[in-house]
C-alpha cells in the first residue's frame, strides 16, 4: 500500500526542527495532482486545502520532525542522515495525513471544507504556534482541529481516544539561580545556588502535589546542575524540566507555582 512506501521513504529522510527540506519536498510531491491546493503558510510547512463549497472548514495535522538519534535498527529502509531518526512516530503521522489526502481527493461532498497541516519542530516546540500566528486557521475558517499520535502498545487494529482531553498541553521549564560562591569554611561570604535550588524543588513540587489526584498533571525535572567543585559554595544552578496540563487553569495555577517557588 502507498501509505506504507510513505512512511518507509519518510523514515530514510529524517530531519529536525524546522529545517525540513527533503521531508516537505516528499510531503508536496504526494500533493501534487489531487484536488487541493498546496501552500506552505511558513518555510517547510505544508497545507493542502480541499475546498467543497462551505463555509468552515476542519482541520487535520500531522507532524514531520525527527529525533537526534542515531538509528541502529537495520531496517531495510533505516535512515540515511547520520544522527537523525525518526523515533517517535512523526513518519507514520504524515504518511497517515498523506493517506487522508488522497481519499479527500476522491470526494465529491463533505459537510466541511478540510485543512491539512503538515508541521516541523514538534519535537523542539514552537512549530505549531509558526504556523497558527500566520492566521491560516482564520483564513480558511477552521473550526477545530485533530490530530494522532501512533501508540506501538495498543492493539493492531484499535484506536483510542476518551471524552474531553486526550493529549496534554506541554512546556519547557528552564530555571537559572546564580548566587555567589565562597570556600566552604566561610559559607556565610557566599550565597549557596545549591541550597536555593533544592528549596526552589521542593517548593515547586509541594505546590504541584497539593493538586486533587484528579487533576492529571505533571510538574518535574530530570535535571539539576550545580556548582563545579567540592571545597566551594556553588554558584550557580539549572534545573530543566516539563511541565503539562489539560486545562488552561491547572496550566496557570503550575506557571504560578513556578514563579512563587522562585
């Protein structure tokens, strides 16, 4: 089936961010010839609009970035880019919105118009938002939008969804505390970063934990940096980690936390 060589031939070209030369090459010529029009709102995106004569339309995206991994699969069709992999799914994604689009191509009527969006830097954030502040969406009256995302556990031949929310919205947290280092045996000279860092943890974390169990959430780090050696108060600290919510108020509530603990 075609949508199989696509995805095949999308995982040989794996690229990052938003430099997706070759990706958005191959996404436009599968395009090319249905009935559609093809555009890129920013460089290396690509819409195809299928136009049936009403006044909203719907929206459909699928994303195209890859990974910085080195693939050690050797699958017939592994990647050619040394160091870039599609690890998450992404050439799947847009092999199965590239299969949408030829069955659009193939209706007379439907009770929208259709959008489809083929987007980079997922993966390094930012990507949608490039493309939402263009006002393509406006433009074409898109009412709502949907995507996928391949689940490797689920059963072949299931889909799964669930009522309201189903993916989360996700952030970057990125924290910086620069204090003043001092030798250890006059730690009162100095202002230990590594001492404000952990508060700034603990704090952080107590505020996310005092939410109902209910709430599906998630405010963590995975990485905490500091100081350069044993003998001296450190003076500096970075803690990164993700922060994700469904609601837009658990959202606000955990960017304040943040702040708070700051």
């Amino acid at each position: 089936m075609q949508i199989f060589r696509d995805r095949q031939a999308l995982h040989e070209i794996p690229e990052l961010g938003l430099e997706l030369p070759k990706t958005a090459a191959y996404v436009k010529n599968a395009l090319a010839g249905l009935n559609c029009r093809v555009f890129s709102p920013i460089e290396h995106a690509v819409c195809a609009y299928f136009d049936f004569g009403k006044e909203t339309a719907i929206g459909f995206r699928a994303d195209m970035d890859a990974l910085p991994i080195e693939e050690k699969t050797e699958l017939e069709f592994a990647s050619h880019h040394p160091g870039k992999m599609h690890a998450c799914g992404h050439d799947g994604h847009t092999a199965i919105l590239l299969e949408l689009a030829r069955r659009l191509s193939e209706k007379k009527d439907l009770p929208h118009n259709v959008l489809l969006v083929f987007q980079g830097a997922e993966e390094t954030t930012g990507g949608a938002r490039d493309i939402c502040e263009t006002g393509v969406m406006k433009q074409h009256h898109v009412e709502a939008i949907f995507g996928l995302h391949i689940w490797p556990e689920l059963t072949a031949g299931e889909v799964f969804s669930r009522a309201n929310e189903l993916m989360a919205r996700s952030c970057e947290v990125d924290i910086e505390i620069t204090g003043k280092s001092a030798h250890i045996g006059k730690a009162s000279e100095g202002l230990d970063a590594l001492k404000a860092g952990m508060l700034f943890y603990t704090r952080a974390r107590e505020r996310e934990q005092a939410l109902p169990e209910n709430v599906y959430r998630i405010l963590n780090f995975g990485f905490f940096e500091s100081g350069t050696v044993r003998n001296a108060i450190s003076r500096k600290t970075v803690l990164k980690g993700s922060m994700r919510s469904y609601q837009d108020e658990i959202h606000r509530y955990l960017r304040e936390a943040l702040f708070e603990a700051a």
